[in-house]
C-alpha cells in the first residue's frame, strides 16, 4: 500500500530527520519527496511504501504525533487512493 | 507520485474547508420481519439489523483512518415501519420505534430513520396506526426518525393526512417541550420521497431496493465557497465551471469511500447522494455560497437564481464523478443547521415565504424552521400543503421539518444541539388556514401537458 505522508508548520531545523526517523523505524520506504518553504511556512509532501510497515496505520499515526507534537506541525498519512480518485478522471 | 499542489488542495479541503463525506448509511429491507404477532415481528427486525450493520461503525471508522477525511455520521435505513408492523394486531407502534431505538444503541449508529409510512394516495390500517404513534415514538427514543410521504406527482396530495400531519407536529412538540420540542427536528413530511434517501431525517429504505445496500451521502460547502472566492467578479459561465469541477472532486471522494465501504461490509454499493450539506460550523454553509455569489445576504432578491444555479451545477459536476446518483441531490437548506442561515434570518432578510421559493429550486424543502410554539395546527399543515404542491406540481422532492417550540415566541432561539444547531424562531403568517385544511380530501394529481 502507497501514501502520502504531508508535513506543515514554521520552519525549523531537524524536521525532515526527525519525519523520516520515525518512517524508517516503522519499516516505511520512502519513494518520493516533494518540499517547499513559503514565507517562513514549511510544507513536505512524502510518498512512502507501507508494505513492510511495523506497526498499524493507526500506530504509525501516534508515533509520528510524537515529533508532531515536540515540533509544532501537522502530520497527516493518507492512502494514495483519495487524491488519485480526487484529481485524475 | 500525483502533482503536489493536487495534494496539497485534497488536504486543504479536509483540513481547512471543512470537507467531509456526510454519512454512510445501510439500508435494510425489513420485508421478512414481518408476522402476525408484534413481539416476534419486533425480535427478527432487531436481529436482522443488529446481524447486517453489526460493522458498520468499525469499517466506517476504518475508512476515515486510511484516507484520513472525516466520516460524520454512519446511519441505517429500514423499509417504512407502517408496512411491517401491520401485519401484527398491535393498536400503537411505540414499540417498534423502540426495538429500532435499541438496534441502532447496539450497533452504535446515530439514527435510524424508517418510522415511516407513505400514505400519498391514502392510509391503510397500519399508516393510520403509525401516524398516530409518532408523537411518542419520538418523545421516548433518542435515535429513530420519523417520515410521511403525503403526495406524489402521480397520485396528488392527500389531505387527510395533512391535516392530520399538523396536529401530530403539534403534539410530537408538546411531549418534547423540555427539549426545544426536538421531536419534531427528527420528523420529515414528504412529497416525491425518495426511496434511497441517505440523509436523515427523512431516510427510509424504499420496497423496490435491495435486499441490503450501502448508500454514501457527501458534503462540502466550505470546499465550493472557497473555490468560488478565487473567481471573485467573473461571469456565470465561469461559476456554475468552478461548482462542477469542485462537486466533481467531492463526489469522487464519495465514490471510492463508498466503494471501499461496500467491498469491506460484503453489501452491493447503493447510490451517492450528491449533496451540499451545511453544519453550524463557521465555513459550513450553503447560505455563505450563496453571498460569495454576490449577494449580500442569504435571503434577498437574487437568492432563488442563485440557488437554483448552484444545485444545477452540483449535480451536473457530480454525476460524472459516481456510477449511480440518487437520494435528493442537491444543496441543503435546513436554517437551524447553516450558521449564514442563522444570521440571515436574525437580521430579517431571510422569512419562510423566501425559502419556499427557494425549495422550488434546490433538492429539499422547508427544512429545520423553528416557528413559535403557539403556531395553530392548521398552519402547519398549510404549510406542509404548499410544500407538497411545489413537489407535486414540479415532479421534484419537498419537504417539511418544522419545530413549533413550546414556550418560544418571535426574537427568541431553540437550541437543538450538535449538528443540529440553534434555529432562531420565524414568523408565520397570522392569518388562519383553518377552514382550508378541514376539508381533508385528495387534491387531484396534476396534468403532465399543457406545461406553462
């Protein structure tokens, strides 16, 4: 299964590492990266594999709350199928 | 990977524009529940409902954790009670809206909408019975809804059951009067009801449909006035544009949950109900589209053919995006659950005369309108009759859910609670129906040529 893990919040350094820490502690491949910084704003949009997952969606969830949280920023995982139904006809 | 800014914007309307799917909800037929004794009748509609929706909730839940979009409400549907409960002797269904009551506590949806009879043409033994049940039924459960359907396009509109319909409101009212008399919020009378409906309170599970489906109800106002704030002074073209293509991505949200949820449950998909569903939420609200289209209140000149715009332009973009489209389709306009509702009507500009011709465009009818509490039962029922005939005379659902509050007069506020909000109380008009509505009868179905 494919998704997409999306990252916002102010700008700071250690964010990428501490995101993909926890994805590669959870047995998560991460195939693509998309990043931006607006106006102080940083935004990541992460394309990851979760075949290999460790734990559960629900359990990657409460373990990426964590630098979530210690971080400020907003963390999001959401199977791949919601923006391909969304925006291809 | 998709294109990052698609990403980005599906995210935006969940997390930001308030997009959700609206409801998930089982429909099941009861037709085999039916027996000659009440108490069987009653134990086989429990066990069927509790046996085919004992996962509803769960996958429901599992859906919104893998796609991460919010899943309000998940909710059952059963053939109208009228005709399964007259197969017993029992004088009063009270106790059939409780085994629902208890069914929908068991498996843990919020309502449960059948307590129903359709009665357009005339009442059988068991309409009659059920009818007269639901002032109870609704004062002693806390999940089950009620609907009537009182006239269709092919058989006109029965009187009897008009006249009858106002003095059950009124009484459905009374024995709710320490709750803002919220029995009444849970009570739809219908014209051209649908028979795959999702959304309550007005959903029942119709006889012609199948043993057991999955219908999906979506939403989204927020999600359109924020496409339309990008298209600020353009022409129509360009608006009716943005709605399609915005109800078009909605909708194929609604699609693939809908799939997802009927592959998990094992229950053939049903319909998706393309609809605008406003909460009381700030950035909630069909009534803010409607101002974002230029008008500077919900309510004023303009309102209709706005309204009417946008419903078009939601189904339009919407049919593309699912296989099958039903249930009422369209935008919403319950005013106690649309926080620009509320505030139109708090500064005059909305009345009920205005949103009656608004109902003439858009997919319901009179919807959660607190009137005051000392409202005669007979203006009531005129007013269901005017909404049936806007239905019957334009082959098009109506409807009307009405809480006469007890104890509230002009200037003062129900509050219902949760996604039913806070309907400030309306003026009717004082002048009497009295004399109209007794004559009971059947206003004749209308002729389909000589269209003008």
């Amino acid at each position: 299964m494919n998704a997409y893990v999306s990252v916002m919040g102010m700008d700071k350094k250690g964010i990428i590492k501490a995101v993909a820490t926890v994805l590669s502690d959870n047995g998560v491949n991460i195939l693509d990266i998309n990043q931006t910084i607006v106006r102080g704003c940083f935004t990541m949009v992460m394309f990851v594999d979760l075949s290999d997952l460790t734990t559960d969606l629900a359990g990657l969830k409460a373990n990426l709350a964590i630098p979530a949280d210690a971080m400020n920023l907003r963390i999001k995982v959401q199977h791949d199928a919601i923006f391909s139904a969304m925006h291809t006809v | 990977m998709n294109n990052f800014n698609n990403i980005l914007e599906t995210i935006n309307m969940i997390e930001r524009d308030k997009l959700d799917i609206r409801t998930i909800t089982m429909g099941i037929s009861l037709l085999d529940c039916c027996d000659t004794n009440g108490e069987i009748a009653r134990q086989k509609i429990y066990k069927k409902i509790t046996t085919l929706a004992k996962d509803l909730v769960k996958v429901g839940e599992d859906i919104e954790e893998k796609y991460g979009i919010p899943i309000i409400n998940k909710r059952i549907s059963v053939t109208p009670i009228a005709m399964i409960a007259q197969a017993c002797d029992d004088e009063d269904y009270v106790a059939f809206a409780q085994t629902l009551d208890a069914a929908a506590k068991a498996v843990g949806v919020n309502f449960i909408g059948g307590f129903s009879a359709l009665v357009q043409k005339g009442y059988t033994k068991g309409d009659k019975i059920l009818i007269e049940s639901i002032p109870r039924a609704l004062a002693v459960t806390d999940r089950v809804c009620s609907s009537v359907n009182v006239g269709s396009t092919k058989a006109g509109i029965n009187m009897d059951a008009v006249r009858d319909l106002g003095r059950i409101i009124k009484e459905t009212a009374a024995l709710t009067k320490d709750h803002e008399s919220i029995g009444c919020a849970k009570l739809v009378v219908f014209a051209n009801a649908v028979d795959d409906n999702p959304f309550m309170a007005g959903a029942f599970h119709g006889v012609t449909e199948a043993e057991c489906v999955i219908h999906v109800g979506i939403s989204g106002p927020g999600v359109v006035k924020v496409a339309l704030e990008k298209v600020k002074g353009q022409p129509f073209d360009v608006v009716a544009e943005t709605i399609k293509k915005t109800a078009f991505k909605i909708t194929r949200v609604g699609q693939l949950v809908a799939n997802e949820a009927s592959e998990k449950l094992g229950v053939p998909f049903g319909i998706i109900d393309l609809s605008l569903a406003p909460t009381p939420a700030v950035g909630d609200s069909v009534a803010r589209i409607l101002e974002e289209i230029g008008l500077e209140v919900c309510g004023c000149h303009g309102t209709t053919a706005a309204l009417a715009m946008l419903n078009d332009a939601v189904k339009k973009g919407g049919v593309m995006a699912s296989s099958h489209v039903g249930g009422l389709s369209g935008a919403f306009v319950p005013v106690s659950e649309d926080e620009g509702m509320i505030a139109a009507v708090k500064m005059g500009a909305l009345t009920i005369d205005k949103l009656e011709a608004m109902t003439c465009v858009c997919s319901v009818g009179l919807d959660m309108i607190a009137v005051p509490g000392d409202t005669p039962a007979s203006t009531i029922s005129a007013i269901i009759a005017d909404e049936a005939a806007i239905g019957v005379i334009n082959n098009k659902t109506t409807g009307v859910r009405i809480i006469p509050v007890v104890g509230k007069s002009l200037g003062d506020e129900a509050e219902f609670g949760g996604l039913l909000g806070t309907g400030p109380i309306m003026k009717v008009n004082p002048f009497s129906s009295e004399a109209f509505i007794a004559r009971g009868g059947r206003i004749p179905a209308p002729i389909h040529s000589f269209k003008n």
